[in-house]
C-alpha cells in the first residue's frame, strides 16, 4: 500500500493512526490508496505492522459434530505451522454473522475460514479483498476466495440409489429450512434439489416428501414427527444431516417403529457417532478430517502470496451400516 501510494510506511502508518506531522497532499495520496486497494483502516493497519499468525475460524454453532471434525484436521495441518485456530459462531441469522465476520477482521487474524456461510457472494468478495479467505460448503465459486466443497449432488444421489435398490418408493427428505434470498449454492439446497430429481427420475414423484427443519437432533425429530403423520408414512427417511438423523431415530422409537424394520434411516456426513455399534447409521462420508486440512494448507498458501483461487471438491463415498434394510411387505394400504 505504501508503495502505491509512493510513500513510506512510517508516513502510511501516522496517516492511519491520524497523527500530526503530515502533510494534506500526503494524507489524500494515502487515503486515495486505501480506496483505490479497498483497505480498511484495519486491512491497512494489518498490511502496515505484519501478522498476527491466527487463522480464524466462523461456523454457525460450535455444536455440530461435522464441524468438530474440520476443526481437528484443521489444528492438526496448523501444528505444522507457527499459526493458531480462533474460533466464532455465527448463528444462523444474517446479522450475527455479520457481527462474528466483523469480529475476526477487526482482530486482524491473518486468514478466514467460513464454513456455510449465510453472507451472499459479494459480501463473501468483500472480506476476501480484505483478509486471505476459504469457503468451505457452497457450490457457489468466485475468483477472490478459495472453496472447498463436498459433491453433494453424488454423494446425495448415493444415498437415494442405495434406498432404491433396496426397494424403497416411499422415501421422504429432511433439509434445512432455507430463508428467501439465502445463495442457490448452500448445500442443503442442493442435497435437497438432487433428492427430488432422483425421486423423479425413477417415476416417483408423487411419493416426494420433504420436511424443512433444521440439521440438529431437534430439527430431525420434528421433520420426523411431521412425515410420520402423513399416510401413507414413508417406509425410509434421508435426513440431510447424521444430526438430523439422531432426531429421526428418537422420534421412530417413541412412535414404537423399529428401524430399519418398519423405517430405514440414512444422514449425511458419517460423523463418528454414525459409527457407535448402537445407531450403526447408513451416511455419506464427506472426510472432515481432509477437509480441515486442505483449508489450512490453502489459507496458508494465500497468505504467503498466492493470488490464483483453488477449488477443491471431496467425493463422497456411501456407508452402509445397519439402518437401512430392504422394506418390510405390507398389506396394500394399511401404512
């Protein structure tokens, strides 16, 4: 910044911190270079006094097990390196990111991981042009931010061929419960859009049933409770977390429906507790671990000078466990 403005530092830094001793023609050339770079007084601050060696870390609730999962590969890529992880939740509602976003770039961390933003593209470029920044789970790309994604439109599809080949018709879906507005490319969208297609696609359309909640244990409970009540009930439900799914299974056992005896279940995510010998539920691996270590690699990268963007998509493996079976015959119409 200085070397744009054809100034020394020390002249950039008395500008920034509004001392005595410089002159007008000096102040406008530096204030028209922070505008000119898009800087502000803290992005100029952190250009001027070198790094902090903290990467920060926003997700919308520290709660959710993926979460703890892209954490560790994180950290664990991190100890390789003179950085530390901050972490801040967002919440799910727009201004609260927006607080917590503000947060990290005023504490000036040397780069950001955001993991399913709520903020749109442009503000997304924003922070990027500011601070070295990696997304991770949207489907939406842009030059100024890196992205790392898992193909949920085949580890979805995965899922649904399984239920499928298993003689399902009767699969029902639980997504997120999206505000107006909210990007195209969020992935509960996308997992949902690619369930009804492949609902579609095999001539089962009119046994499409979704339930919009929430990725938690209760949103997965009360979209369970609110398919359950329709008839005829499905005979397998796609939760579009492995949270999600632990509601589902909650809500199947006070009904006094056995799974996968009456209900085949299946999440998304094949988080550790997926693998506990007593839910030993059917999901998708999307490898966590992998993912936080690619996102320290690449935000490292970045802040060492790289300029180009990188986009980096996991593929999907399904998991089968014992939550899902082949659906039990019935007597036409009685469920």
């Amino acid at each position: 910044m200085a070397k744009h403005a054809g100034v020394s530092k020390a002249a950039v830094s008395k500008v920034i911190r509004n001392d005595y001793g410089v002159s007008e023609a000096m102040r406008d050339r530096v204030k028209r270079a922070i505008d000119e770079l898009g800087y502000r007084p803290q992005a100029a601050a952190r250009a001027l006094r070198g790094r902090a060696y903290t990467i920060g870390v926003l997700m919308q609730h520290i709660g959710i097990p993926f979460y703890a999962e892209i954490m560790t590969g994180l950290v664990e890529q991190l100890t390789e390196s003179d950085y530390q992880a901050i972490m801040i939740q967002g919440g799910t509602q727009d201004k609260t990111e927006k607080r917590a976003i503000d947060a990290l770039t005023d504490r000036q961390v040397d780069g950001i991981l955001m993991i399913a933003p709520l903020a749109g593209r442009a503000q997304l470029e924003q922070v990027a042009r500011e601070i070295p920044t990696l997304v991770l789970g949207r489907h939406d790309r842009s030059p100024a931010y890196d992205s790392i994604v898992d193909d949920d439109r085949i580890g979805s599809e995965l899922i649904m061929e399984h239920l499928i080949a298993l003689g399902h018709r009767r699969i029902a879906h639980i997504t997120f419960q999206q505000e107006h507005g909210r990007p195209a490319g969020q992935m509960p969208r996308i997992r949902a859009e690619t369930y009804e297609r492949v609902m579609r696609d095999h001539g089962f359309a009119d046994e499409i049933a979704v339930a919009a909640t929430s990725y938690s244990e209760e949103g997965g409970h009360r979209g369970a409770r609110e398919l359950l009540s329709r008839s005829p009930r499905p005979t397998a439900i796609f939760a579009g977390s492995d949270e999600a799914a632990l509601g589902v299974l909650a809500a199947l056992h006070e009904a006094g429906l056995s799974v996968p005896g009456d209900v085949s279940v299946a999440g998304y995510d094949n988080t550790r507790l997926a693998a506990h010998p007593h839910i030993a539920l059917t999901t998708v691996n999307q490898d966590g671990d992998v993912m936080g270590r690619t996102a320290a690699r690449l935000l490292l990268e970045r802040i060492e000078g790289r300029s180009a963007a990188v986009h980096f998509s996991v593929i999907p493996r399904l998991v089968v466990r014992r939550s899902t079976a082949s659906p039990r015959p019935r007597p036409a119409d009685t469920q």
